[in-house]
C-alpha cells in the first residue's frame, strides 16, 4: 500500500485518520509525505517515506543509483521547516479555508458552473457541463482568452469531462480578479447569459 498523506495538515472538516494505523497496515504500508504543502515549499523537490526498515534498505539503494540525493541545503530547510514554529502551517490552514469558501461560493453564481466544497487540499473542482463546452475546449479558452490558468479535468483521466481543477494557492486579490474575467469571459461566451457581442458555437 503507497498512501500519500500530504495534505494531512490541511484539512478543513473532519480529522486525517491514516490507514497505517488500522491493524496489519503498519507493516503493508510505505506513508508517503513532503513538504510542499504544509510549509509552501512546492519545488523544493523534498519529500519522505515512512515503511519498514528492510524495505527502506532496497528505497535507499534505488534513490541512490537514481537521482544520487537531495541538495543538502534542501534538507537543512526541511529540518528548520520541523523544528521551526509550527503556526504558520495552522495560519495556512485557515487562509486556504477563506480563500476556498470565496472561490467555491463565487463559481457557483457563475454560469453553468457548479462547485462542490472541498474537504481539504487547495483546489476546487466545479462541473463546467452546462456551459456547453468540453473540459478541455474551455480550459484552453480561458487561458488564451481570459489570462486564466486552470486543468481540464480530463488530465486525471477520462472520467474528469465535464470538470476543471483550479489552484488556490494565490493570492485573495489575484483569485477574485481570476473569478472576475472567468465571470466576464463565460457572459461572452456561454449561451444563455448576457448575448455575446460576436455570437460564437461551443468549442467541443
Ligand atoms: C497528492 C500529492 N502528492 C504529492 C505531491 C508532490 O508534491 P512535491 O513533488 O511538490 O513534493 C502533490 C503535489 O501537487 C500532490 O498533489
């Protein structure tokens, strides 16, 4: 079993419970985790695995031979990270549950989106299927069109037409201007809102 725990900390609702504590997992399990997300240190290219000791013998041996380490300067801000004071990771914590209660409430007056609210992590996944347009289709016009970045569903799979990922890992100030033009560019372009000064057919 390979469970990666790394938004552990961000949660918003309910507890982490992780399956390594269930009886006869401790031993199954290799606990996955970073730091990343906890101390926004996405890039940084530093994370851990917890497992059995033998099985950490063959993980050392094939990290070793395939990416040699992580930087030592890396590691040492891993250790400040730890040690450090903790608060920020709490105050993180809660400035993401802001940020999603704006994003999620503002997507759901938006047009043909519909969003549910995420539990945890820092991104939400609305149903874009009553615009009319295909996940990828829409994706792609919002970034050429509206300056917006997000992920067609689809690149998780088949199963996620009809979806879009955005981040919310930015700033309050720069998602509400995200949510302004996406606002602005579905009254263009989605039918059924405000007419389109140039009357368009969904891109599929
Ligand atoms: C579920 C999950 N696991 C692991 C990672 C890896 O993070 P990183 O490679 O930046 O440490 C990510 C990053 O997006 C993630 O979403």
């Amino acid at each position: 079993m390979l469970s990666d725990e790394i938004y552990s900390r961000l949660i918003f609702e309910g507890q982490h419970h992780s399956i390594i504590a269930e009886p006869g997992f401790k031993e199954r399990t290799i606990l996955l985790d970073g730091f990343s997300k906890s101390y926004a240190m996405t890039g940084w290219r530093m994370g851990y695995g917890v497992m059995r000791a033998d099985l950490a013998v063959q993980i050392a041996r094939l990290m070793t031979n395939s990416n040699s380490c992580t930087a030592s300067f890396t590691q040492v801000a891993g250790v400040e990270a730890l040690r450090g004071d903790q608060s920020s990771v709490e105050h993180m914590r809660e400035e993401f549950q802001r940020r999603r209660d704006m994003f999620v409430s503002y997507l759901n007056k938006i047009k043909g989106f519909s969003c549910r609210t995420p539990r945890g992590a820092f991104y939400v996944f609305p149903n874009i299927t009553r615009t009319g347009w295909s996940s990828k289709a829409i994706a792609d016009a919002l970034l050429e069109e509206a300056g917006v970045a997000c992920l067609s569903g689809t690149s998780f799979g088949e199963f996620g037409e009809g979806y879009l990922r955005f981040s919310i890992a930015n700033s309050m100030e720069n998602l509400n201007r995200a949510l302004e033009r996406m606002e602005k560019w579905v009254a263009d372009n989605v039918k059924g809102t405000s007419p389109p000064s140039t009357p368009r057919s969904p891109r599929t």
